[in-house]
C-alpha cells in the first residue's frame, strides 16, 4: 500500500490525539469570541458593523468546531482518511494540512 494514503482502518493513534487538540484550541476560540460577541452587543455606542464581523467570527467559529468534531466522528467509525463524496482515500499530505479533510482533492 502506498504510504502516502491513510488506511481509514488503521488511523494513526497520533492523528486521533491531534484531532483532540485541534478540537480543544477550536471550542477555546469559540469561547473567546462569543464571550467578545456578548460583550459587544451589550455595548450602546458599538457599531453594526463590528457586530456584524464579530457574529461572523462566531459562526466560523461554530464551523470549525463542527468539522473537528465530524472528523472525530469519522475515525471512530473507521472512516476518517476516506472521502466522503467518491470513497477514494484522502492522501497523508493532504490529512497533515487539513486533519479535518473530509473529501479528497478532486472532490473539493
């Protein structure tokens, strides 16, 4: 088997731990923003504008929290390194860059 593929059968144990902490950094970020988003939107002279980018922020936020937690979800089910469009295996390079990755590059 080329070695530049993940096996979804045989995950790294190191990818799972690093997932997890992908996973702690993303929900700490959100916690950060929504705590500056709360605290913007109780402040009378903020501008609309700022809570915009700031609810933008939050959602990204949200977003990112999602993705980690489907990439857990995925290695749990022995799926993770595959992707989820065509069932071709993601390339190891491709999991380095974005753990998260759920679709390999033709289907991105």
């Amino acid at each position: 088997m080329d070695q530049s593929i993940q096996s979804p059968s045989n995950v790294d144990p190191a990818q799972i731990a690093a997932l997890h902490v992908d996973l702690a950094v993303a929900r700490d970020q959100l916690s950060r923003v929504t705590a500056e988003y709360e605290t913007i939107l109780s402040a009378q002279d903020t501008l609309q504008e700022d809570r915009d980018a700031t609810a933008q922020l939050v959602a990204e936020a949200r977003a990112g929290v999602a993705r980690v937690e489907a990439a857990l979800i995925r290695a749990e089910a022995g799926t993770y390194g595959r992707c989820e469009h065509c069932g071709s295996a993601i390339p190891q390079e491709r999991l380095a860059v974005l753990p998260d990755a759920s679709t390999c590059v033709a289907c991105a």
